[in-house]
C-alpha cells in the first residue's frame, strides 16, 4: 500500500516527506504560490487531481494544463 496525504501549508514540509507521493490539488496550484513551490520542488512522483470533490465539479482540462505548468511538466 502507497500512503499520500493532503495537508495544509503549515504541515506540508513536516508531512509531506512521509509520504510515498505526491497528490496535488489542481485548484490550489492555481490558487495558492506557497502551495504550488512547495510541490514544484518536490522530487516525489506527483499525481494531480482534478479536486472534484472539494469544489463539487472538476477542474477543466484546460486549468489542468495550467496547473501542469506551473508545477514544471515532466517529459517521459
């Protein structure tokens, strides 16, 4: 089993390296700089969730994309 959390910005560094991933919510990416540094800098692998459920309908394809690029997008 592969343990990730969300958490706020005042636990991120002290939680956030206990964990096995990243899951990163599009809408804080979009919204909040100290959120998306912290996961820009991280060297975990990264899932980005479209926040359906804390905003009740997911995030566009289009903010999604911004997100990605504000974290740093990866080329495999």
């Amino acid at each position: 089993m592969k343990l990730a959390l969300e958490c706020p910005n005042y636990l991120l560094k002290d939680l956030q390296p206990l964990t096995d991933f990243d899951f990163i919510l599009t809408h804080l990416v979009l919204q909040d700089k100290v959120y998306a540094e912290y996961y820009r800098e991280s060297r975990s692998f990264k899932i980005l969730d479209n926040s359906v459920n804390e905003l009740g309908i997911p995030c566009s394809l289009e903010e999604m994309v911004q997100a990605l690029d504000t974290l740093g997008r990866v080329d495999l």
